[in-house]
C-alpha cells in the first residue's frame, strides 16, 4: 500500500515505485508481470498505461567506486532497470559479461527464473495530471507462456494534492553533445549527426522523468577572432539548440555550462592558462566575459531560471594555492561582467570566495546530517555532488535527505553517463586514470536505460520536495495557531519539529550514512511526512 502524487505539471510527471519480488518454486519459467486498470473513487480508474514495470539485472562490474579494482575480479552489482532481459548474459565463472546488443525493447518481454532463484521487478507509476484522489486498487498478473501463474494485490492511495517544484535544484554533469559541430563524432554524416542527436534528446527525456530541474550543457560556441586572439563574435547556435531541448522537457532550472570544456576553443585555452599569463594579457578578460554575457543572455532570453559558467573543477584541492588564485580572478572578471560562475570547490575554498563564486558545487566531504539543520555560510547557491554508488539508498540520501537538513540547496551529481572510450558499456574498458565507467543511465540505440541510482537520486529529490512543501504549510499556519483545532495543531507542532530537526537514525556523515538507513525507513519518513503534509494542507484550503 504506498501512496503517489498526481503530475504537478503537464510536462514532468511525478511518480513513485514499489518492488515485485517473483520466486519460482516448481521449475524454471518465463514470467512477465503486467499491471491492470486500478478502480478508485466514485468508478476512477488509474490506467495501466500509468505503470512502467522493469527488471533489475545484475551483471558483473570492474569494482566498486571510482576505480577499477586492479585485480581484475568482476563484482556482481544489481544495476540496470530493463526491459527486456536477454540484453545482457553474464559468466560467473569469468565474471565476466556479454552484451548481446544495446538497444532495449519498448514493452517489458518474459524473464527467465531458475527453479529456486527469484527476480526483482520495478514498477514505477507516473500519476496523470488531474486524477481523482483516493484509494485505487488491483491486481498484478503474472503469467508464464500465456497461462496465468499468479496475481499480486495493488493498492495506491492518490494524494489530495499537487506536486509543487519547489527552490531546490537537481541537476547533473554531462558529457552529450549534439551532432552537428561535435568535434568528437568526427563525422560529417547526417545519418550520424541525426544518430547522435537522438540519443541526446532520448537523455534529456529521460533527466526530465527521473525528477532533474536542470542538465550542464558541454556543446560549445563557433567563434570569430582577430590575428592577435581576441574574439570578435561567438556563434551560439548550437548551444541555442541545446537550452530548446531542454525546455523542451522542463529542464529550465538553474543551468551550467561547461566553460572549460574543449568544445569552446578560446575558454577552453584560458582555463589552461597560468595566472601570470591571464593577467599579461587583455584578451583573456574580454573572451571570456563576451562569452559568459553571451550564454547567460541567450539563457535569460528563453526562459530558464538562472544559468552560470562553470569556472575550474575542484581548485580547493591544488595545494601550491595557484588554481584558486586563478579561480579568484576568473571569478572578479564574471561579476564585473554580470555573470556567475560555478565549480566544484571545497567548503572552506568556496567560503575564501564566497562573495564572488555564484554556484559552490560542494564535495561529498561536506555532507553530513547533525541533529540541526545546518545552514551553510555561504550567500549563494550551495550544491552538493557525489559519484554514482549503484546503490539506491546511496545516491537517494545524496539528492535527498543531506541536501535537505545538511543546508545545500540543491544536488548536483557526477556524472550522467562517464564514457571515455567505446559506449559505456564495458566497465574493463581503459583509460588513462583507471576510472570506472560509473553511471547514472547507459546509451541504447533508441534511448538511455535508466539503472536503480538513477531512481534512488528521483526518490531523493522527492524527499526534498515533500519537505519544501510541508515547510510552505507550516510557514502558511504560523500566525494562526489559535485557530487550529487540537489535532491539527499537534500536526503542525510535530511538522516544525521535523523539518527543523532530524530524526536521529538520519544523523551521520554522507559517506556512512547510508550504510545504517534502509528503503524501509526512509519509505516510513516519506509516510509521515506525507500524512503531516495533508493534515496541514487541508487547514491552509479551509482558511482560505
């Protein structure tokens, strides 16, 4: 019995899951799970068409972390969300894995269980805009080569309520890169470029299902400079074409792009530059802040919410000090252009140049819950970023729980997919630092396949959500104490406590925490707020 939200938009649903373990008992079988039309009040249906019901595959990985483990022993992850499940087969004895083709199916196709081996099924349901509130029921069939083997109950209880968006920001890193101009295709081909282009459009869709408000952008700018270096014009087509996608799927939030990355030649060439050279020389100031007025306007002037450059990646970690000095400087040209910037930093780094750094993408380090919620002294945006842990409860409490009471204001994660060389889809593959290929979704030939971390950062977005929004409730009843009625003043005196307050099995350090929360209690937190938040919900409408 779990309960769902209704869309708080027609463009990004909100949804919630639940788990279906299926265990064969007399003999192997192939099974499939099918969700029917669930009957609610006054003859509602909740469609069958708003479930998506995928297998968790296991295969074999090249270690746990960042980085392969250099023995070469393959570790047994339980990762991938497909749909159909003869995609990938996996050696044990070589602990090893064979990927038989990277295109997944659009429809969940049967699941083969060993005699006295189980499967673990996800079902993950979008609750259209508009539904009826209330209590819907019914069954889940599963059948075996058309004959049916089992049904399973159903029940979901729609809220009385709309999702709201809310301040927080939840975003990623991103390595996509549309087709045309995309010097790493190296292809001129329009069938590659519109190859490419698809998939790019096919991660967005699916940043925009798993609760992002926001992508980084690496496409750069074409640009036009005279004998001496200095640009006189940066062509933004491209990038154009890159924030209309994302608006197209409501990915408007505050937004990144990758200043230093090799796609924008002259930015790229400045962040490799020393300090000295920077400040020999005018022409690092102007190329720099022409193009970070130039996207921050285009940005502005379709909508999103707030949009920075990204300056150096973690200089709070260079101990000679001269990446911050670089940092520093990088960052007193934007604001006197106008502009932000944002970079992954430490703490005490981004608090040296905390008037001047827009966006501080905190280290995982920083992340801790106490028994307060924290507030962290810093006047701009305070985001905090971890690696994939294929591990749900992991990266959920990294987009959730520590965002919230550890003081951050938003979640922004490394990486969406990491791929160095090949598709992604060889954990072994080499690359010059001995990196895994973590990910939060994996390329297919007609989209991504999303994996169970991806769902555990969309569950924590909703943690936050779901505290934003009792927040707004107890703020909207504060001066009204005295008109409340016993109940509803024990709710809203327990919701303030809360939101205020961790509870105690949430205290603890990012990097440990997870290890002592299971699914169970966060599941348990998520109920108790839910039923606070009606309860005051239904106070603000009567005093309206």
């Amino acid at each position: 019995h779990t309960r769902y939200w209704r869309d708080w938009s027609s463009d990004v649903c909100s949804s919630d899951l639940g788990c279906l373990n299926v265990f064969a008992v007399d003999g192997a079988r192939a099974v499939l799970p099918a969700v029917g039309d669930l009957k609610g009040p006054g003859g509602a249906t909740l469609p069958a068409s708003a479930f998506d019901v995928r297998v968790l595959k296991g295969w074999y990985q090249a270690g746990k972390g960042g980085f392969q483990d250099p023995s070469g022993v393959g570790l047994w992850t339980n990762e991938l969300l497909l749909k159909d499940d003869s995609m990938i087969s996996s050696d044990h004895a070589a602990g090893r894995n064979t990927i038989h083709r990277i295109n997944d199916t659009a429809d969940l196709q049967p699941v083969k269980i060993e005699q006295f081996e189980s499967r673990q099924f996800w079902l993950t349901v979008k609750v259209p805009k508009d539904q009826a509130p209330g209590l819907y029921e019914g069954t889940v069939r599963i059948t075996s080569n058309g004959t049916e083997v089992a049904t399973v109950p159903l029940q979901v209880q729609v809220l009385p309520l709309t999702m709201e968006r809310g301040k927080f920001t939840f975003t990623f890193y991103y390595y996509g890169l549309l087709g045309k101009g995309n010097t790493c295709a190296r292809s001129e081909d329009p069938a590659v470029i519109e190859k490419t282009d698809r998939r790019y459009e096919a991660d967005l869709k699916l940043m925009s299902e798993y609760g992002l408000t926001s992508v980084f952008v690496q496409d750069g700018a074409e640009h036009k400079q005279s004998a001496d270096g200095m640009v006189t014009e940066y062509d933004f087509s491209t990038i154009r074409k890159a924030l209309e996608l994302r608006k197209k799927y409501g990915l408007t939030g505050r937004t990144v792009l990758m200043g230093g990355s090799w796609m924008t030649k002259p930015i790229d060439t400045l962040c490799r530059q020393t300090y000295e050279e920077l400040t020999a020389s005018p022409i690092y100031q102007h190329n720099w802040t022409l193009f970070g007025k130039g996207f921050t306007e285009l940005a502005n002037e379709l909508g999103f919410e707030h949009a920075y450059v990204y300056g150096l990646d973690e200089p709070g970690y260079d101990p000679t000090g001269k990446k911050m000095q670089i940092q520093k400087l990088i960052c007193e040209w934007a604001t006197q252009a106008g502009f932000g910037i944002c970079s992954a930093i430490t703490l005490p780094a981004a608090e040296s140049i905390k008037d001047i750094l827009a966006v501080a993408n905190l280290d995982g380090p920083s992340a801790v819950i106490g028994a307060q919620r924290r507030k962290i002294p810093l006047p701009g945006e305070a985001w905090l970023y971890t690696h994939p842990e294929e591990h749900p409860t992991y990266d959920r409490l990294f987009a959730g729980l520590l965002v919230w009471y550890g003081g951050y204001t938003g979640a922004a994660s490394w990486i969406y997919q990491l791929v160095h060389r090949g598709e992604g889809w060889d954990d072994w593959g080499q690359n010059p630092q001995g990196y895994r290929k973590q990910s939060y979704a994996y390329p297919s030939e007609e989209g991504a396949v999303p994996t169970r971390q991806l769902a555990g950062v969309r569950e924590g977005a909703d943690d936050v959500r779901y505290l934003e929004m009792l927040e707004n409730r107890v703020k909207a009843l504060a001066e009204k104490q005295g008109q409340l009625d016993d109940a509803t003043r024990s709710a809203w005196q327990t919701a303030s406590k809360l939101i205020n307050e961790a509870p105690k099995q949430f205290q603890g350090t990012g990097a440990s925490l997870h290890e002592k929360v299971d699914g169970q209690m966060l599941a348990d937190f998520r109920a108790q707020v839910a039923d606070l938040l009606v309860k005051l919900d239904a106070a603000v409408q009567k005093g309206k």
